[in-house]
C-alpha cells in the first residue's frame, strides 16, 4: 500500500495519497491550494493520480480537489450529503455515498457517511487486498476522529450547532462500533488547528488507543454529556471560516502560477497603497518595529502566516508582499493562496531598504524591553498593556492590570480601545503582538508600542505575574 502524508504545518493540515503501487495508481484525499506538491510526488514516483478525494467542504483552507481533478484528468468524487445544505458543492463531480468504494490495483478506499462536523461528512476506509479484503487498515478521518479530539460542531452556527452535536455523538457510537482496535487513524489536522480542541501533536494514531485515550469516546459518556463536552470546548471562531465554507463549495479558481510574483517599484506600491491596496511586511519582529511602510501588516514569516492573514489581512483589497529573500516570497504567496486570498497584485521590490532609498517615509513600531515596561507600570502612568493571547494563556498567567483581547479579533473590535492611550502589546515571544500592533497602527492608534520578547522575557527578568 502507498500511504503519503502531506504536511502544512502552518495551517496543521494532513493531506494524503493513498494507493496502489503494483497498479501505479494513488487517490489525493484532501488536497490543499497550491498542487504543484502533489504533481511533482506523483512524476517522482512515476505514479498516476486517478482519483481526487474529499472528506468535506472544508472551512480552514481553500481547497486544490477541484483544480488538481482538471490538471491531472482525475475522477472527483465529493459527498453526496451536501444536498440542500447550507453549503453544498455547485462545480462537477460524482457523488459518494457511505458504503461506495474507488478502487486501485489491491487497494480498495471505502466511503464512511461520518456527519456531525459537517453534515455531509465522509471519512475513509482503506483497504489492501493483499493483507485482507475484509478488515481495513487504515481510516482517513478527515475532521470527525482527530488524535486526542474530534471535530467541532458549529461551523453551521448556533442554531446547527446541537443538531449537529448530537450527529457527531451517533457517528462516534455507531460508524465507530465494529471497526477493529489496530485500525491506523490518520486525521486532516493536527494540533494548533480551530477545526477542534485538544489534539495531539501525533499525526497519527489507532482506534484502540483513540477508545482508550480520546476524552469523547469514553463509552460511559451518555448523549447529554457528549453533547454538552464538546459543545463547552469549541476553540475561537475564526471569522473567515463562512468565506473559506463558501470558496470551496463554489470551486477555488485554478492557479497555473502563484500571485505575487511580480516586482513593483516603491512608487508603484505608494500609488497602489493609496488606492486602497494592503502590504504585508514578513521581516521579524525587530527589523518590523526599527521601521517600516507605514499602513504595512507585520505578519512575519514563518508557519504561522496563513493563519495570521486570514485572521486580519482584508480579503476585499489587493495584496503586496514585502519580503526579505525568495524563499520567504514563495512560502508566503503559498501561504496566502492557501486560505484563498489571492488577490496578490506583486511585491515589494528590495523591500524597506528600497522603499526608504527612493525617499518614502518609514513608521516605527517602539520595542519595549521588561525592564522598562515594568518601570512605567509601576510609576502609574496609565499605559494601557494590551494581552493578544488565547484565552487559556492569559489565565494561566498575565501582567498585572493587563487587558485582554484575543489578536484574531483585534480588527473587529478597535471600538473597544481607548485611542488617547499609550498601548504596550504583549503576547508570548513577540510574534503575535508585532502582528496586533500593526493592525493598531493601521487604524490610526499612533501610541503603540510591543514587548519585546513577550511574556517569555518578562518571566525570565523574574517579573511578577497576576
């Protein structure tokens, strides 16, 4: 059996090739944007994609189902429980029902109706003939059975949320009876996904050790107390999840070549600016806060830059990059594209330095050390300290007096933000600030200023915590 896993570490996302290779022949399940990944696999391993697979409309990341199915001349088959859903797929297909199977060589891949994350979703049962045509080895959970978790159940929204709750307490207890102990589970997430709480960083795990180990598949659970544990347990809700839901019912558009490629001058970044256009800086924290275009997002590169543009990069703007060498550039122009924002009309030729050289003006952001924050506080000067982490970090552990404002939501809720103050944002190491400060200086907060370091350096510098 060939058994490939794809990883995107920034969204936490699993994608997999599942096949035959005395047949030549994989399925993709759950492939992400950009698909050059998947091709490229495929010619190395002088195998054929056959079949495009999905488990449902996904609400994380823009789905590549679609345009790999066109560019490889793969059979795509999606859920047929879509029907008359709130989101239902409307782009060719053909429809896969629980039971139905596609079939390569020795390895049978068989669909599980699993709905209570979605309702149309299916998971997958994977055969090899040549172990045991009866017995599958292997389950491509998708987003129902994560290692540690489940899936949420309230991308639907409230009214769905119990509805669907209560299917995902029959998909656990009833498509899960019968299924044997060494049965391999492999998930489309990992940990730091929002598709559920609690999972394990493992990619992979057994349905044995799931029955053993999962708080939501504890037998002793009756409905009531399933429901009311996973519905009491949903992470944040990240707004552009109903856009996501929406692009991919309707079919993400092809790319042949990633967006963003093009170099513009500053000039021509300062005119596209004032019309309306956004960039998006990806140098670190430090060289974003010793200076940078002013109006600019200060993402930053690294894993975490999907999740951070869709979090509060406008999807309604054009989009320009700004970054420090071609490697940077590529993984962000993936990174964007992966949460379908793909509106980049170029980047910033020589970045800063350019930008700065053809006279434009720079904005700072100041970088606050412990020490000297903890100074001001004491002194009872009335700044503002602005905590951007997640709920259970900051009750694990905050700066006395700070306020606390999850940084996904930042942009939502500026209204709420005193303009006339000094504001010092802090997270854990200084990423996530640096992204919430610039989205304060954006607006138009122009006393704003980060930790630098976060509430990693304050504890180091043996700085009290309330």
């Amino acid at each position: 059996m060939i058994l490939e896993r794809f990883e995107d570490k920034g969204l936490s996302h699993y994608s997999y090739a599942v096949g035959c290779p005395g047949a030549g022949e994989v399925a993709i399940v759950d492939p992400r944007r950009d698909i050059d990944g998947y091709l490229a696999y495929a010619a190395r391993e002088g195998l054929r994609i056959a079949y495009v697979l999905e488990t449902h409309i996904h609400a994380d990341f823009a789905s590549g189902a679609k345009a790999l199915a066109e560019r490889t001349g793969a059979e795509l088959w999606l859920s047929a429980y879509d029907d008359n859903e709130l989101y239902e797929t409307s782009f060719p297909h053909t429809e896969m029902r629980d039971g139905e199977s596609v079939t390569m060589g020795a390895i049978r891949v068989q669909a599980l109706h699993t709905p209570g994350h979605t309702p149309e979703h299916l998971s997958f049962l994977v055969y090899d003939g040549n172990r045991s045509a009866t017995v599958p080895m292997v389950m491509l959970s998708g987003d129902f059975l994560f290692v540690g978790s489940l899936g949420r159940p309230d991308l639907l929204g409230d009214e769905a949320k119990r509805g669907l709750a209560n299917r995902l307490y029959d998909s656990v207890t009833q498509k899960l009876a019968g299924l044997p102990d060494g049965l391999e589970v492999h998930p489309a997430h990992g940990a730091g996904s929002m598709c559920g709480a609690g999972m394990s960083g493992r990619p992979m795990s057994t349905l044995g050790f799931e029955r053993i180990a999962n708080p939501y598949l504890d037998p002793a659970l009756t409905r009531e107390a399933f429901v009311a544990r996973i519905l009491g347990n949903v992470p944040p809700f990240p707004p552009y999840y109903r856009r996501m839901k929406v692009l991919n019912a309707a079919g993400p558009a092809s790319l042949h070549t990633l967006p963003g490629s093009k170099a513009l001058g500053p000039d021509e970044v300062a005119a596209r600016m004032a019309d309306g256009a956004v960039l998006v800086d990806l140098a670190e924290q430090a060289q974003f806060g010793a200076g940078h275009v002013p109006g600019a997002l200060g993402i930053g590169a690294g894993d975490s830059v999907s999740t951070w543009a869709s979090w509060v990069v406008p999807y309604d703007r054009s989009i320009i990059l700004a970054a420090p060498d071609d490697a940077t550039l590529d993984a962000a122009q993936r990174a964007f594209v992966r949460v379908g924002l793909d509106d980049l009309v170029g980047h910033l030729a020589g970045g800063t330095e350019a930008w700065a050289a053809a006279g434009h003006p720079l904005q700072s952001l100041p970088q606050w050390s412990p020490a000297a924050l903890a100074d001001h506080l004491d002194k009872g000067n009335g700044l503002l300290v602005l905590d951007v982490r997640n709920d259970d970090e900051f009750q694990a552990g905050h700066i006395p007096g700070a306020r606390h404002l999850m940084g996904g939501y930042l942009a939502e809720r500026l209204s709420e933000l005193p303009r006339d103050a000094e504001i010092v944002v802090a997270c854990r190491s200084g990423h996530r600030s640096t992204v919430a400060a610039s989205v304060l200086l954006r607006a138009g907060f122009s006393k704003v200023g980060n930790l630098a370091g976060g509430l990693n350096a304050w504890r180091e510098a043996g700085l009290a915590l309330g």
